[in-house]
C-alpha cells in the first residue's frame, strides 16, 4: 500500500482568549480546508498555547475547539482542554493533541472555526491551532456527525449534578438506513467542589469519582468511568505552583478531555431508538455550591455510499 500522506492546514495563529474592555474569552476565524474528504483517513487537531516567563492567566480554565456546521449555523464541539496552571503547552512539541476524524465531514472546504477558554482575566491565553489531513484508506469513505447534546459553553453552562433541572438528556435517534457503522462520541468534564465530600475530601463534580451510564432503548448500554486519569504523569510538569498532580474525575489541568467512542449495534440501522445520559445517584446537600457536568455527545454515521447526517429529536 502507498505510504499514507499528510497536508498541514495552519489555522488560528496566536490568537487570544482574554476577559476585559475590548477583549473575548472566544476567537472565531474561516479557514481552507480540502473539498474532497472521501480519500481522508484522519484527521489530527493540534492546540499551541505559548506562554512564556508564566505570563498568561496562571489558572486551569475550561477551553474548547468548534467547527460551524454551514448548513445550520450550529457550532459543534471538536474538542475540549484544560489549560496548564501559569505555563502554556511548551513541553509538548506540538502542543495538545486531539483526533477529530469524526467532523471531517465539516472540516473541508471554507470552514468556520472557534476557540473558546473559560478565562476571567485580561493576559489571558493565546493560541495556534493546525490540523494534520492524513490521506490513505479510510474506514469508511463517507461519515456524518450531529449533536445529541451539547450542554458545553463553559463549565458552569454543564449540567446540575445532584439537584433538579431542566436540561433534556432523553432524545430518539434516527439513523440513515445506509449506514454501515455508527457511534457516541462523547467528552465530559466536572466541575464543582459541591457537598458531601466523598471520602479525602472529593467534592463533585471536579473530585468525586462516577460512573456514568448511556441508555439505548431504555437499556443500560454503555458506561464513562470518571475516575483517576494520572494527572501527576502529564508530560506538561512545570505547573507549580498550580495544584496540578492530584487526579480529577477523568480530566486534568493541561491535557486534552478524553473523547469516549461507544459503538452502536448494527441492529440499531434505519430504526428510531431512545438515548439517554445517565448520572451515578447523588444528592448534593446545597452547603457548597453547584456542581456541574460540561457535556457533548454526538452521534457518528459511516457508509461507504454518500450519507446523511443522523436525525436527533426530543
């Protein structure tokens, strides 16, 4: 077989995400990304965060990467990062890494883009983002990705964990009957120091431990472990003084947040089936604030003939 060969797309390049007059916590821009993306077997996503002599906002902020969808306008979430407290990305050559091959759908052509940090502070971050187009033999030649939920704006736009709210995460999916294969990709994150503790003082939803579930048809079907991802081992270790070695629930400051790929049942083609995000019982007594689950689920349709993208409805 040929050897697989990559074009390089340059996007942002040092832009800023900052709070205060005349500044924004998000920049948006329109990039050229190639017409022809059935020959595209991935797709990598590449986050520089430049920050030298610990000059930008020395915090651990929630941050994030859209595509625009050009038919609906809806931005959807590519991936999703936690800054490194005082330090940007410098120890990693190219900065962090995520695959997004799941949107290459949308990433072709002219295509809008946003970057995102949750930063309440003028030096803020400053970002270069490029993308590694890898072409060879695809899986499949042609996919379509839509949004389950998205309850991702920020950590505090997640969802309430322990307490009522209003946030639909019961939806029906419908998926095209020429789809070969389909699955969830989802990316979560907690955020909250809310009580009771769990045991050594782990408050929801940043510290606490939890197994989430996804229902399929009213059956639990898939489940997220938000447990200990070694956050001590992060080849990003010069964040002192951040508190940035005690592990999270399935984050960590300076990394990416894992994307969780659940594959559907084949069973499932050309039928309208439920979906439902579950979270572990908890009751948050309201002592110490909220806490919250930052979200974003999509669903993925692959086929080798042209498809469309899956239908999601309340």
């Amino acid at each position: 077989a040929p050897a697989d060969n990559t074009v390089n797309i340059k996007t942002f390049d040092k832009v800023k995400n900052a709070f205060g007059d005349g500044l924004s916590q998000s920049a948006e821009g329109t990039f050229t990304f190639p017409a022809d993306v059935t020959a595209v077997k991935t797709i990598k996503m590449f986050i520089k965060n430049e920050c030298p002599n610990k000059t930008c906002d020395e915090w651990d902020r929630y941050a994030n990467v859209y595509v625009k969808n050009k038919t609906t306008g809806e931005w959807y979430e590519i991936g999703r990062f936690i800054t490194p407290y005082w330090v940007g990305t410098e120890k990693l050559p190219r900065g962090l890494e995520i695959d997004v091959t799941d949107f290459k759908s949308l990433l072709s052509g002219n295509t809008e883009l946003k970057i995102y940090t949750e930063t309440w502070l003028a030096k803020g971050r400053e970002y270069s983002v490029d993308f590694d187009i890898v072409y060879g033999t695809p899986d499949y030649k042609y996919s379509a990705v839509v949004p389950v939920v998205q309850y991702n704006k920020s950590s505090i736009d997640g969802v309430p964990y322990g307490k009522a709210h209003t946030l639909a995460l019961k939806k029906n999916i419908q998926l095209p009957t020429n789809t070969e294969k389909a699955y969830l990709r989802t990316t979560i994150s907690g955020w909250g120091h809310a009580k009771p503790y769990d045991a050594g003082s782990r408050g929801c939803a940043e510290w606490c431990f939890r197994t989430h579930t996804i229902a399929i048809n009213n059956s639990n079907t898939f489940q997220h472990q938000l447990g200990a991802l070694g956050c001590s081992a992060n080849p990003i270790n010069n964040q002192s003084p951040g508190n940035w070695t005690p592990d999270r629930a399935g984050w960590c400051p300076g990394m990416a947040v894992p994307t969780r790929i659940d594959v559907l049942n084949n069973s499932l083609i050309g039928s309208t089936f439920s979906y439902e995000y579950k979270f572990q019982n908890w009751t948050n007594n309201g002592t110490n604030g909220d806490a919250f689950y930052a979200i974003s689920s999509f669903v993925i349709a692959k086929s080798n003939t042209p498809i469309s993208a899956p239908v999601v409805t309340n």
